[in-house]
C-alpha cells in the first residue's frame, strides 16, 4: 500500500468552531482528518 499523502501546511484543512474562531487543529493528510474529526464527535 502507499504511504499517504500529506499535503503543504499551506493546503492543510484547518479545523474552526465558526467563522474567525479557529480550534488551534489542523490536518495535513485523509487519515490525520478523519482521526482529528472523529475525536470531536461526541
């Protein structure tokens, strides 16, 4: 399998609670997303 695929911190997805407020978390691949998503789901 390939290693996946992180993307520049410029192409990064950035986590916010609403427009302007921004978590302080950041994902640069699929599975650091979906990691990252999964946890504030509650």
């Amino acid at each position: 399998m390939a290693s996946p695929k992180k993307l520049p911190r410029e192409n990064a997805f950035y986590f916010f609670i609403s427009i302007g407020n921004y978590t302080g978390e950041s994902a640069s691949s699929l599975e650091e997303f979906c990691g990252k998503n999964k946890r504030g789901q509650h």
